[in-house]
C-alpha cells in the first residue's frame, strides 16, 4: 500500500487527507468528492476516473518524469469541447485528464466548484 499511496501522492500532488486505517488512503479533490484508494485488484469493467488539467501536455510531461507513464496519448474530437487523455497506474487503474478547449467554459466551471467550498 506504501507505493500505491506514494504513486497518487505523486499524481495529486498531495498527501491523503485521511488515512482511516492500514491499506486505504483518502484524498479529497473537492469538497465532498474523495477519491479512495485499497489494496487489492482494480474491478473489471471499471471506467476512468477523469481530472480536469489546466494543460493537458504539461501533465503528461510531469506524469512521464515523476512517474514514467509513457502509454498517454491526447485526443480531441470536433464535437467535444476537451481534450483528453488515458493512463494507467501501475496496478491496472485507468485514470484520466482532460483540459477544457474553451476558456470560458473553464473558468465558468471553475467558478461552479468554488461555490460549492
């Protein structure tokens, strides 16, 4: 559990905000959204869980440095308003990041969340 905790760290930049006992660890990435993470093996079928980025390819260079994620590739689609991309952790866990193509739209959803805290 000692690296998986250590591998997020990295990701997010922080340490867990609760570890309520051996095996699990916390992280809360906005008020009233946590993100657990176990030991054991991820759920088959399990989707991403996405992180929205102010840029997209500066993270994939930190993710590939800090963490040596190399399988991320970045897409855009012209009826989707991100970009977006797919990585796994070192345990199989898909994750994501994703970076808003209009800033508007960004810092209006920014405003939203800052409301909520």
């Amino acid at each position: 559990m000692r690296l998986r905790r250590q591998w997020y760290q990295t990701l997010l930049n922080k340490e867990p905000d609760f570890m309520p006992h051996k095996g699990f660890a916390e992280w809360e990435l906005i008020p009233g959204c946590w993100l657990q993470v176990t030991e054991g093996v991820p759920s088959r079928g399990s989707g991403p869980i996405r992180l929205g980025v102010i840029n997209i390819e500066d993270e994939r260079e930190r993710l590939k440095e800090e963490l040596g994620i190399e399988n991320f590739e970045i897409y855009t689609r012209i009826e989707v308003p991100v970009k977006w991309g797919t990585f796994a952790d070192p345990w199989g866990n898909r994750l994501g990041f994703f970076e808003y193509l209009d800033q508007n739209e960004q810092n209006e959803r920014i405003k939203t969340i800052l409301k909520l805290t």
